[in-house]
C-alpha cells in the first residue's frame, strides 16, 4: 500500500480533497495500480514552524497582505 505524504501549510477543505485527487490519479497512472492502493496523508504546518530564506512564513504571509 503506496503512501503519499504532503506537507504544507493551512489549507481549505476543498483544496484537500484536490491534492487527495490529484496526486492519487497521477500515482496510480504512473505506478500502474489501482487508485484503492493508495494512502494520501496531508500534513498541515504552522506557518511559524516554516521558513525559507531566513525569514518565518508567517511574516512572509503577514507582509504580502498589507
């Protein structure tokens, strides 16, 4: 049993449901298996737990919507 893991940050319901779709079709096309076979599980990270370039994502977030 194949398992897909994600991580990113706090997402809608919708966008969920999505990813699940999304990457159970590709997996299952490319690996030739059924879509049953696969585990998606989606991890969600506080934005003060990421970082890139040295700088938090929560203020990244914060600077982008002023």
């Amino acid at each position: 049993m194949p398992i897909i893991t994600i991580e990113a940050g706090k997402m809608e319901k919708q966008q969920k449901e999505a990813l699940i779709k999304g990457f159970t079709m590709t997996a299952s096309k490319n690996l030739e298996l059924p879509e049953d076979a696969f585990v998606v599980v989606i991890k969600e990270n506080n934005p003060d737990n990421i970082g890139s370039g040295g700088v938090m994502l929560s203020k990244k977030l914060a600077e982008q919507q002023k």
